[in-house]
C-alpha cells in the first residue's frame, strides 16, 4: 500500500474491527512473528538486520503525555487617535476589551476628558501634536504598539455582542501570515434620508515597519499593504460607526474635511 494510504487504510481495518464487534487488547509481548525487508523493525526488537534490507528513517514517536506544542496565538494592538471623543470612547474600548493585548490610544489636541477616559478603560495614552494630518497621527500610534497585529478604530465606532464574538474567532486563528483583513463599517442611517453606508476598510494587519498610513484625510493604510505583499481576506464582521448621526457634528466634521482635502 503506498504511504500517502496507511492511514486510510487503518481506518478501514479498525471499522471492519467494530463492525464485527471484536474485543481488542494491547501486550507487552510480540504475538506475530513475519518476514520484513525493513531495517526498523529489526532494531524494534532488538535483532541484528541481515544483509540486503531496506533502510527507512521512522521519526522517533512522542512521549505519553507530551503533546506537541501550538502555534504561539498572534498578540493584537489596538491602535486608535482620538480628539475630544470622551461621550463615545469607553463604548468603542469596552466592545474590545478582553480581546486585544494592549489599547494604544493618542490623543491630538483633546480639550475634554477623553485621556481620562482612556486611562481608566486601561489604555496606554500618548500625545501627538495637532498638524491636520490623520496619517501622521496614525503612524504615531504604530510606533508605540507591541504587538504582532495591528487592529485600528476609531472613537465612534464599536463592535456589537454578534461581531465582537466574530472577532474573538478571528484573532484565535491568527497565523504569522502576511494578511490584511477587511471588516465592514457601517455608518448608522443618515437622519436625513435613513440611508445606510457599508464601506470595506482594512482593520486588521502584521505590524511592520514598512507598512505605513498615507493622506492627511481619509488616510488609507491599504496602499502600503499592498506594495509590500499583504494579500486582502474579506470577513464578515461588522463595525458600527455613529459618527455622522448629530447633525451640528456631522456640518463640524465636514468643513474640516474639505479644508484638509485642499489641503491634501
């Protein structure tokens, strides 16, 4: 039987077993003597092989009781900057909670508690001047991460019980493999129109030097990935983001993005 089979094969022999319904037991002793061209077996038992046998290397078996060891489970930082979001940070924090190894968050010239609120859901909290550039402020954030994976959000986005469950089962599977996962964010319903917008973003990628955020508006990470091999895995988590539901925060919001893009 050719090798690639052994192990089918035994399985079959130890159904036919069952099915028949044979009693089996294990010895100390060997019950069957037979002829063999293998040199193994000879040393198995003690016995000096004669000329003209095969020579096959049989890898040493484990231990009783030792078990190989795992894969060491990939560490994920969470990356954030924040300014002035001290009513929406905790929930963003706690929805991942548990799950990351450590939460970097750096703050851009906040004038209200959000460091406070950082510190006290755990987070390491760092300053970074504010120069209208979100790539910058990113970046920093990279530099202050340990961890194998970066994970970014932003203060007003969380995962729900659903998705964070989704996210557990993501990160236990996480190998050393040039990967960027995508996520879904989804944009609560505009007050105006109820309309709902899902945008794919990369969340979740290695943390490599090489690997760094462009624009100083609707900063992208993706385009580095790229250039530097990441292959794109789509998931189906989701990311609820509530940025854009006040209306005196969205008008804010996007005259400060049109004076960056003409900026940019």
């Amino acid at each position: 039987m050719p090798r690639s089979k052994v192990e089918v094969g035994d399985r079959f022999v130890w159904k036919a077993i069952r099915d028949a319904k044979l009693s089996r037991t294990h010895l100390d002793r060997l019950t069957v003597n037979y002829r063999t061209r293998h040199q193994a077996h000879y040393r198995h038992v003690g016995k000096q092989p004669p000329p003209g046998i095969k020579h096959i290397h049989f890898p040493a078996p484990t231990a009783p009781g030792l078990k190989q060891a795992k894969a060491r489970q990939q560490r994920v930082s969470l990356c954030m900057i924040v300014r002035n979001e001290a009513t929406k940070l905790e929930t963003c924090l706690r929805s991942v909670a548990g799950l990351v190894h450590e939460m970097i968050v750096v703050g851009i010239g906040s004038t209200d508690c959000t460091k406070e609120v950082a510190s006290r859901c755990g987070a390491k909290v760092f300053d970074f001047p504010c120069i209208d550039d979100f790539a910058a402020a990113r970046n920093e954030s990279l530099l202050h991460a340990t961890g194998d994976r970066i994970l970014w959000l932003d203060a007003d986005e969380s995962f729900d019980e659903p998705n964070r469950q989704r996210l557990g089962k993501l990160f236990a599977m996480l190998r050393d493999e040039n990967r960027v996962y995508m996520m879904k964010q989804w944009s609560a319903p505009d007050h105006a129109n109820g309309s709902v917008l899902v945008v794919d973003q990369a969340r979740l990628f290695r943390r490599l030097p090489a690997f760094a955020w462009r624009h100083r508006i609707h900063e992208q990470i993706l385009l580095s990935l790229r250039e530097k091999g990441a292959k794109p895995v789509w998931t189906d988590i989701r990311i609820r983001h509530v940025g854009y539901q006040d209306a005196a925060m969205r008008k804010q919001k996007l005259s400060r993005n049109l004076r960056l893009l003409q900026m940019e």
